[in-house]
C-alpha cells in the first residue's frame, strides 16, 4: 500500500500516546537519522546527500520514511525549519519527519522506539548516528530479532564490522613504480622527498563517481605490516594543489604533510583524483565560487546546490582498503580534520587506526570558507 507521509516539526513524545499515530503511517522501509548535541546543520544535509544517493534506484527504498530524532541539536524552532526544508528540497516529497525526543536516549532505547514506530514488525530500518554521514554499508539494520548490517554492492546483510565483498577477495589493481621526487615538486618549500613509490589505479566507480586513487608512500620496502605509519587522504584540488589558491588550505595542508612524511622517513599519501569541488567536478567548483563572488551572504554549500550539487558526495572506502589490504599496513595515524575520512579508516582498522588534526590559520581569502568548513561540515581541529 502507498504510504502518505506527513512532516512533523518537533515536540512529539515518544512515550505519550501518540504512539499509535505514527504506527499509522511507519509500515515500511525506515532510515532514522539520530541527531546528537551540536550536530552541524551542514552534516545533516550531507546525510540527506548520501542517502539519495545511496538508495536511487533501489526498490528497497521506493517507499520509505526517514525520521530525525532531535536529541537536543536543534535549539530554535528556525533550525529545524532550514534542515527540514533542504530535506525536502532534495527529496521532492514529503516523507521527511523530524521528532523531539524531550530526552537524551541511549542506543537501545532509540532501537526500541524506532522498531515501536512500525506497525510491520519485519520493517527494515537503517539507523545511523549524525555525528557520521549516512553510509548503507556501516548503518545499523534493524532485524526484529537482531542488529545486522546491509551491503548495498552485494545486496545481503552481514553482522561483522565490515561485508566480506569489501575485503582482499574484490581488490582494486595498481601499477607500481619507483618516482624520485625533488623539493620543486613542491612549489620550492624545502621539502625534500626522494625516494618515493608510486601506486595508481585506473578509474573505477565510487559513490557515484570515477575517481582514481594515486599513492606516494615513503619507506615502500618496509611498509607492510608497518605500525603507526603517518597517513594522509587528499581528494583532489587543482586550484590548491596546483595553482596554490588561497581560497581553501587543500595546498597547504598537502604541503605539510609531504614534509611531516619526510621527517617521519616512513608514510603514505593517498590522492583521490575525482574528488573535484567535493565531487562537482571543476567546472561547478569554479560556478560555485563565481556565485560567491558576487552574493557573499551564502555559505559554500548553498551555492553549490545553486549550480545543482550536492554538498559532498565523495567516499573514501576505497582509499582505506587501499591501506589495509595492498599496503598492508598495520597500524595508523591519519592526519585529517575530515571526520568522513577517519570513519572509513576505522571501519578497516578498529582501534589499530588513529586521527591527529592539521589546524589552518586562517587567511584574508579563505577565513569565511575555513570557519564553514567547521561549523556546516563538522571539520575537527581545523582552527585553533
């Protein structure tokens, strides 16, 4: 049966009697977003990002609700107004419900409300907490009788940290070769990396992209099974990396990392060519950029949804695999203050991985992006 479904804002209480009101209407596929303290409006947008992204196409999903359960993110009603409204914007109906829980609920506590919600107790529901974007393949899956998890490359359920077709059986393949480097390489900041080895792959499908990964690693001979290696992820900037933009710190921080990895003697750098402008490619990077020229009360996540993107929809699974099963690395310390890349690491890596920021002094060109970067996408460490 069709489902009709019907935007709540807030103040609903899970243990009142409107309960049977939303078992009403929750009689099918569920994905729960759970909205911790401080939850950054941008994170919210991208779990909506990731989800269309991840489910189009799939009967599974043609007939869902997704409920935000606020556990005291949202402190004005405004708030909660501009989440729902960009939801719905990318949804294009109304099958978006945000709920006040009036409490802080433990994790089984919001398992159990979620699964009350349902009138069909073999519902499927898809929880994931807002701290982390939305992925299908690491959110929980609610069973009625237990928690598992669901592949969306292979289709089935798994109950291990990680689904077996995303391990060493399915690898990406790389060519190899020594690549002596000089300190111009680097724009002539005194880095001096020599002896080098580069990993390329050929472009494959990720996140509904064709990136390639590329990876210089310092110290190739003994990296396998190399302890507390120094580890970068970069998506791909031309205007940083290349022409040296002083409108994002993408430069910079590959600057001091390759500089970190030459002190360290041993480390890797991996690229993402694909990851353009967050994966709008170019071309809508430089649209973007031209739309906050000249309207400079928008954030850049509005004007990239002006030029018709996403606000980010790069994936990093790949790169962890990478590490884990061609390198072979053991243990990990990933400099980034993108918290979507340090979820991918420890999906792989468990507690054998670890995160240190690379904070960014802010500069004349890039202080209102810098201070976005914090506050709409969850960046930790970045400005100190």
């Amino acid at each position: 049966t069709s489902l009709l479904w019907e935007k709540q804002l807030g103040c609903v209480n899970l243990k009142s009697n409107t309960l049977r009101w939303l078992q009403s209407r929750y009689e099918s596929v569920v994905v729960a977003f759970i909205l911790n303290e401080y939850t950054p409006y941008g994170m919210a947008l991208h779990c909506f990002d990731s989800f269309l992204r991840q489910s189009k196409g799939k009967k599974l999903f043609d007939k869902c609700g997704i409920i935000l359960f606020d556990n005291g993110s949202f402190n004005y009603e405004d708030d909660a107004k501009k989440v729902l409204g960009g939801g719905r914007k990318l949804f294009e109906r109304d099958h978006l419900s945000i709920f006040s829980s009036r409490q802080q609920l433990t994790t089984p506590k919001v398992h159990a409300a979620i699964k009350a919600m349902c009138q069909n107790p073999s519902s499927v529901i898809f929880l994931t907490r807002m701290t982390t974007r939305f992925d299908l393949v690491q959110s929980v899956c609610l069973l009625p009788k237990r928690a598992m998890n669901f592949c969306m490359e292979c289709g089935s359920f798994y109950d291990a940290s990680s689904c077996p077709c995303s391990g060493p059986d399915n690898p990406i393949v790389f060519s190899v070769t020594s690549l002596p480097i000089e300190p111009s390489s680097f724009g002539g900041i005194g880095t001096s990396v020599m002896e080098t080895t580069c990993y390329a792959s050929e472009y494959f499908d990720e996140g509904g992209l064709k990136v390639q990964i590329t990876a210089l690693v310092k110290g190739n001979h003994r990296i396998k099974g190399a302890e507390n290696v120094v580890v970068r992820i970069h998506s791909e900037c031309l205007t940083g990396d290349v022409f040296y933009s002083k409108k994002c710190d993408c430069g910079e921080q590959k600057h001091k990392f390759m500089q970190l990895m030459e002190m360290e003697k041993i480390g890797v750098l991996v690229y993402i060519k694909g990851h353009e402008g967050r994966g709008a490619g170019l071309y809508n990077k430089i649209k973007a950029y031209e739309i906050l020229d000249t309207e400079s009360s928008k954030n850049h996540i509005d004007a990239l949804s002006d030029v018709g993107c996403q606000s980010d929809i790069r994936e990093y699974n790949a790169a962890a695999r990478f590490l884990k099963y061609t390198l072979e690395i053991k243990s990990l310390r990933l400099f980034s203050n993108n918290l979507q890349k340090f979820e991918a690491v420890k999906k792989l890596f468990g507690s054998y991985g670890s995160r240190q920021s690379m904070p960014t002094i802010p500069g004349e060109y890039n202080e209102k992006y810098l201070q976005e970067k914090v506050s709409l996408c969850g960046h930790d460490g970045l400005l100190e």
